[in-house]
C-alpha cells in the first residue's frame, strides 16, 4: 500500500489601493514648459506602468493561488459517498512495480551449488543475482528458505566423497543478509524431496532425517536441531534389520503443522506406506492419520496453506496417480481416475483450494500446457506456455500472479517464469541441473 502525505496551508490575501498618479501642480505658473512636462509625463506614466503591471500580476498571482487553495480544500472534504472516476486497471497489479517478487532457485556447476535470485519484474529479469555458492559434492544436496526468509538451510557432502560418507551430508545455516554460514551438525540425509529441511513455522527448529549406515542393521531418526543452540532432539526412531523384510519399516518427515505443535513424517514400505504425526515436544506418542498408499511410492510434499490436506504424487511402473488427504478425518481423495504419464509433480497454488500440474506433450512441440484442478480433480484453468521439453512446475508466486517451472528437455534444462495467463514469460537458461527453494519480496 503506498501511502501519500498532503499538507496544505491558509492563503489570505491582503487587499490595497492601486491608482495611477497624475502630475499635480500648484497653479498654471508653476508648470513646466511642455517639452519638459511631456518628458515628465512619459516618464511617470513608463514608471507607473511597470508599477502598475508588477501591481497587477502580484494580485492576479495571489488570487491564482487562493482559488487553487480552495479546489484543493473541496477534493479533500468531498463526500465520500460521491462516486469517484478511477483510470481502467492495469494488466499488472501495483505490487509488480512497487515491490516485486524475486524467485530464489539454486543450480549445479560442476559440484558447485550456486543459489541466485531473479526478479520477474526487473528491468532485466533474465540476468540472475547469486546469492550464495558452496560446494555440494557429488550427491548434491536441499535447500530450504526460511519462512521470515533470513536464512538458507541446506545440506552438503563432505569431501572427499567415500563409500562410507557418500550419503552422510552435512546440514548448514546460511544468513542470507550477512552471508555468514555455520555448520550445525552431520550424519544428516541429503535428501529426497524439494521441502527439506523443514523450518519450523517459527524458524527456530530444523527438522532433518539421519540414519547410523546403509546396509542393516541400522537406525533411523527424525531429528529437531535448534538453529541457534544447536541441540538435538530425536523425535522418533525406526530400525532397520534386514532390507526386504516386509515387517521393516522406513520413516521420512514431511512438514510442519502451522503452529509447530506437530511434525507429520511418513512410515512404510514397498506398497503400504501410512501418515503419522508426532508432538514436537516429544512428550506424547505417534498418531497414525491415515493411509498415503495401499499400493506405489507416494512422494508427498507440503501441506496446504490452510494446513488441511496433504498432497502426494504415488509414482508406479505405469505412471503416476494424485491423490490428497485430509488431515483431520484421514480421507484419501484420488484426483485422477486413472493413472496418468505426468512428468511433474504437482504443486498447491497460494490459495489453497487448486494445484498445478505439468502435462506431457509432444516432443515435437513447440507449446506446453500446465493445467489447475480442484481438489476434486476438475480441471479450471489451463496455461498454455512456449517452450520445448516437459514443463515441472515447481512453485507459484505467494501472490498467485508467478509460476516457477522447469523445463527439461533430452540435452537441457532452464527455468521458466511465467505470469498466471502465460502472457509473459521468462527464460533463464544458464543452467543445467535447477533447484526450486522459494520466493522473497
């Protein structure tokens, strides 16, 4: 909201008495000759008049002034009930050119990771910013932006890379105003999705998932770390005895309740895989939610704004099938009747109650088409974008008008940003490998 400050200040104009001033004598004797009272005469009357026209200026000037003043005084006393003419909406609201967003992403050079920021409305929106590059080793790592976005979590290889270190990465915090880094612990999993870490609603607490080896028998943890003490707490622990066991089964955190209360994390394997929730003061026992699968892998991601459902993408041999589930009641809602060859996952849209998803095309053409369904599967909106490969969209803009998406192709991959009808788009193709973290404002 952009704010105007008015000041406005009385304007009182003095009245005077303007004349023109005659040559007065005492008597006929007195008079000048008439060359000399001529001269005198288109003297005083030159004089006069410049008097006379300064005079008059003032005045008009002063009146000028007065009956602005009172114009002024009658628009800011006008009755707000008095309709007022307003200039047609533009195409893009005021916030793209007061204050934009800025897409936060991170891409791979060699084993470096390289986060930069891009903003959608710049002047040159395609020339990225870095913001921040470390080495990531050979697994690659996540990035997570914090919710107040001050700070970067990511994980990290330690180098050199061993068959024994290979998957023990590293978890850091990174001040994105200062770029101060600090090391917080190790023996963390690198990770598997795009949410993770998982900042707590509050920024204070870091959840991350561990395991003590690979091959069984080992454990497995969920773990809270305070960013600013650094101390551990192990929420939950599952072991791991013997690797196609069907009564082993394995445990990943998902996300945060919106008051930090809970911390949702999956449990299953090969097929059956349910939803848990855990107090994040450990103080109280799991509750199971509700099942995520009878039968795939479901990848499931963050909650929804409104914290109530969660949304999964249960990746199979054939394909794919989307599906949600309430948390409160547990009910799993399929999106999809069948299953379908999406190649992305889906992603919430701001508001909550739609999600996007990338839909395959052609290799052959030039278009591709991103669709919005309802939590009931209908589809309400689809954007048509120009580009070649498969489109993943991977986040929205938190003001619904931005879609961040990658687009990858048989020997490419660059991001896309796209405006909410695909009117305007972006490319940003220095990249090979992208990331997808966040927006800041």
């Amino acid at each position: 909201m952009t704010t105007v400050n008015t000041w406005a200040g009385d304007v009182r104009l003095v009245g005077g008495r303007v004349c023109l001033d005659f040559i007065n004598t005492v008597d006929d004797h007195t008079r000048p000759v008439p060359k000399e009272y001529l001269r005198r005469y288109a003297d005083l009357i030159a004089g006069n008049t410049m008097r006379c026209f300064i005079r008059y200026n003032t005045l008009f000037g002063l009146v000028f002034f007065f009956l602005c003043g009172c114009a002024a005084t009658a628009s800011e006393n006008q009755d707000v009930s008095t309709p007022v003419q307003t200039p047609p909406a533009q195409h893009a609201p005021d916030r793209q050119q007061g204050s934009p967003w800025e897409f936060v992403y991170g891409r791979y050079i060699s084993d470096t990771q390289i986060l930069e920021m891009v903003s959608v409305h710049g002047s040159d929106p395609e020339h990225p910013t870095v913001l921040l590059a470390f080495d990531a080793g050979e697994a690659g790592n996540r990035v997570a932006l914090s919710h107040d976005k001050q700070f970067f979590a990511y994980t990290r290889i330690p180098q050199p890379v061993s068959v024994h270190t290979r998957n023990a990465a590293e978890l850091w915090v990174a001040n994105l105003e200062t770029r101060d880094v600090r090391k917080m612990t190790d023996q963390v999993e690198v990770g598997r999705y795009t949410n993770y870490p998982l900042w707590s609603p509050d920024d204070q607490m870091i959840a991350f998932y561990r395991t003590t080896g690979r091959i069984p028998p080992y454990e497995q943890h969920i773990v809270l770390i305070d960013r600013e003490t650094v101390q551990e707490t192990t929420l939950i622990s599952q072991s791991v005895h013997l690797q196609q066991s069907e009564g082993t089964d394995f445990i990943y955190p998902l996300d945060w309740s919106p008051d930090g209360q809970y911390l949702y994390y999956q449990r299953g394997k090969y097929g059956v895989v349910t939803l848990w929730r855990i107090a994040a003061d450990g103080d109280h026992a799991p509750e199971q939610v509700g099942t995520l699968s009878e039968a795939g892998t479901p990848r499931c991601y963050h909650l929804s704004a409104d914290a109530q459902h969660l949304l999964c993408a249960v990746q199979r041999i054939d394909g794919t099938s989307l599906m949600h589930i309430a948390l409160d009641t547990g009910q799993v809602t399929a999106l999809t009747d069948e299953v379908l060859p999406y190649a992305s996952d889906p992603v919430w849209k701001p508001a909550a109650q739609s999600l996007t998803v990338g839909v395959p095309h052609s290799e052959h053409d030039d278009m591709t088409t991103v669709q919005t369904m309802n939590l009931q599967g209908v589809i309400v909106g689809e954007v048509t974008i120009p580009t070649h490969g498969e489109l993943n969209p991977c986040s929205w803009s938190p003001d619904d008008l931005w879609l961040a998406s990658f687009a990858v192709t048989d020997s490419d991959e660059y991001l896309v940003l796209s405006n909410h009808d695909g009117s305007v788009v972006h490319y940003i193709d220095e990249a090979v490998t992208h990331m997808c973290i966040g927006w800041i404002q």
